[in-house]
C-alpha cells in the first residue's frame, strides 16, 4: 500500500505529523475522510519510518542538541 501513497496524500501526512494537537494515532482517520481512501495506523507508520530512514530527519536535532 506504501507504493500507491501519492505525493498529496504524504504531504498531507507531514502536514498533519506537524501540526500540534494532531495525535498520531488520529491521522489514519483524517487522510482516509479528506482523501477516500483506506489507511491503516500502521501503514501510516510504516510510511513514516520509511521517510525518516530515507532522508534522515534527526541530522537537525543533532547539530542543535550535540551532547
């Protein structure tokens, strides 16, 4: 299912994981009412993990948190 994720899809996803109040486990709900489609909790996870691994996104915590 990770394959058939379009690019409006994720940037919806980043834009609900930054969006403070939006709990992680709510996300599934809203990308499936915005978007008609069926995702689950953890293929949203598993698409993040994915993102994190590919563009390893701590490299900014850790120029600005060294110790």
């Amino acid at each position: 299912m990770i394959e058939q994720i379009s690019k409006e899809i994720k940037d919806e996803i980043f834009r609900l994981v930054s969006t403070p109040g939006v709990e992680i486990e709510d996300i599934p709900d809203k990308i499936n009412n915005i978007f008609k489609i069926e995702l689950n909790y953890e293929e949203i996870m598993e698409f993040l993990s994915d993102e994190y691994l590919k563009h390893n996104l701590d490299y900014g915590r850790r120029l600005c948190c060294r110790f």
